[in-house]
C-alpha cells in the first residue's frame, strides 16, 4: 500500500531551546550553546559540551535510584518533556483516545560501555507522561545518530500495512556523561581550542505524531514524509575498512529514486558535526547524485548550534524541517540524512503535496 505520512503534532528539547518553535527558531538565528563541562582533557583543556539547562527539564522521583545510573534518569527527563509536548500540542479532534505505539532512537553502544537505555525506557516513560504506550506494538532502535530512520522506516511500514491510522517516532540521546566525555576525548573526537576535526556532545529530545493520509483521506497538510531509506556503511568510523561512502549514497540514492521527484532537491539539513569523516561520506554521495539536487541547494547542519544530539539527531532535524517548510524559510523537496558512529546510515525527503515533485 502506498501512503503518505503528515507530521501533525511535534515536542522537542535541545540545549537551545525549550520547545519545537523555539528550537527552530534559536537554530535559524544561529545561536550557538557550547560551553565548557566538568571534565577535562587529555590537553588539560575543559571538554567543549552543549546540554540543556537542569531547570529546564522536569522533576521526576524515581523510585529506585540505585539501580538507574545518573545518565539513564536524564534520558527519561528529557525524553518526558519532549513528548508531554507533542502530545499535548495536538489539536483537539486528533487527541489519542487509543494506545498509541512509539517508534524510539536510542545511543547505540559507545567505547565499550553498555547501551545507556534499552526497551524498559518505553515503560518509564509511558509511567511518567500521559501518553497510552501501545508497549506491544512499540519498539527501540539503539543504533545512534542514523536511529530515528530505522524507527521511522518501521512506523512507516505500521501505517502502510495496519488500519492504523497514527504513531510516534522519536529519538532520545545524551552525551553528559564524564567517563563518556574522557573516552571520547582520548579518541581524539572532541572539538577544541587546539583541534578542529571533532564535535561537540550534545543531548536532546524529540517526538513527531504521524498520521497517514490515503486517497479517500484527504491531506491535512501540504507536506509529508516519503518512505525512508536505510542502508549500512562498512567504512564506519570504527571499523578498519576504508570509507568508500557506499552507506550514504545507497540511502541517498534510494530515497530520491522512491520519491519520484519532478523538481531536484532545493535543502538539503544533515547530521554534520564537525567530524571530517561525515564530510567526506557526504561529499561522495553528492558526487554520485549530483544530478537530483539544484544548482545553489541550502544545506544546514544545525549541531553547530546543538551539539551533537546523537540518537535524537533524525527527529530533530524532521522537526526542524517541518517548522521551516511550513514557515517558509526552507524550500521543498528536502533531503534528510545522517550517519552513525557505527553501520547505520539513513535519508528521506519531505515534499509539498501541492507541488509537481
């Protein structure tokens, strides 16, 4: 069955703002909140961080604290004040009146350590928002940065092939963490004074309310989500093969070519951190499908201004784009992509319905 998917409702929270209208409105100024953390590096400067403000994020009593590690209560805290917003963002006719599954982007294993959150977060978040969870039909996707393409790819799937009518798919990440900040840093991946190949960590929430619009269920809206396209690169920043942009091109490519566009890509907004090997897989996959972009095309990277978001990067950067099409200042079609740490690469394009392509 082929669909289209409206995004009807959004929440987000970032180090640059509480809200979706307000991180995409600090994000389109350029406001940048980098400081410096607690931890220092191994070149006894602070480790660059951009995290959202404690005050910000909301009280939650946990009933157990010893068995949750300091870094899982700030996933949930910021996970609950994401999706309490687009939850509570929904216009009244479209309120949940049934369980509702969620489609979650979670950090995928880094330097060793165990996976920092895993099914049982759904649980905890469903006990802590008043949001039915459908926890059977829900699932996580702990594969970083690129998650929230798997999450949507499998939301999609749900809408395309059940009578329901409507999911959540979000993503959740945090990098404020010390011992995670000092491994990074002696990977030689953080950006600082005297290194510019590296990000900054970040941390952030966001969740997206998709419903499905068919052929005798008029648009909602003027823009939707084409199927995403997720592949697998295995020149990964922590693999020993060479990186030949295979992953990139291959999602890059396949979703361009699902879309069936009659206009090229005008924006293009990405999971660009600083690194250089995100560059250099962007770089291949352009040259290989230069033909199906503009000539002048935007391109935005806004984790200058957010840090890294990690696995909360695709529902961000979805939100980001919707707030701006909508608005106007970002042109449509639109291309999405990100790149995690390890396999997982993804792209999907947004597109205005009243539009040719």
């Amino acid at each position: 069955m082929s669909i289209n998917v409206n995004v009807i409702s959004q929440g987000m929270v970032t180090p640059i703002g509480i809200g979706a209208l307000a991180t995409a409105a600090a994000a389109r100024a350029g406001i940048n909140r980098y400081t410096n953390s607690p931890a220092e590096g191994v070149s006894g400067e602070p480790i660059k961080i951009a995290v959202v403000p404690d005050e910000c994020l909301p009280e939650i009593e946990f009933k157990d604290n010893s068995t949750q590690l300091a870094l899982y209560q700030r996933l949930i805290k910021l996970g609950v004040a994401a999706l309490t917003e687009a939850v509570g963002s929904l216009p009244p006719e479209k309120q949940l009146n049934e369980a509702i599954p969620v489609f979650l982007a979670l950090p995928e294993r880094r330097c060793g350590q165990p996976f920092p959150a895993l099914e049982p977060i759904l649980k905890d978040l469903n006990n802590a928002v008043e949001c039915n969870i459908d926890l059977l039909t829900s699932r996580v996707f702990p594969v970083g940065r690129a998650a929230g393409f798997r999450a949507l790819a499998e939301a999609y799937q749900l809408l395309a092939n059940t009578h329901l009518e409507r999911v959540i798919v979000g993503g959740i990440d945090s990098y404020f963490d010390l011992d995670l900040l000092k491994l990074l840093d002696a990977e030689k991946r953080m950006l600082g004074d005297n290194s510019v190949d590296g990000f900054v960590p970040g941390e952030g929430a966001a969740f997206l309310v998709l419903e499905k619009a068919t052929l005798d269920q008029p648009f909602q809206a003027n823009l939707s989500i084409q199927a995403p396209c997720v592949s697998e690169e295995s020149g990964h920043y922590y693999s020993d093969e060479p990186c030949l942009g295979n992953g990139l091109t291959s999602a890059i490519s396949g979703v361009i070519e699902s879309a069936q566009l009659s206009y090229p890509i005008q924006t293009v907004l990405c999971s660009v951190n600083g690194e250089s090997l995100q560059v250099k897989e962007w770089s291949i996959a352009l040259t290989r499908n230069t033909q199906a972009f503009t000539q002048g095309f935007k391109v935005e990277h806004p984790a200058e201004c957010y840090g890294d978001l990690g696995a909360a990067t695709v529902p961000t950067l979805l939100g980001l784009s919707f707030t701006g099409l909508s608005k106007g200042y970002l042109s449509s079609p639109l291309l999405v992509w990100s790149a995690s740490d390890n396999e997982c690469r993804g792209a999907v394009v947004i597109k205005n319905n009243q539009m040719a392509g």
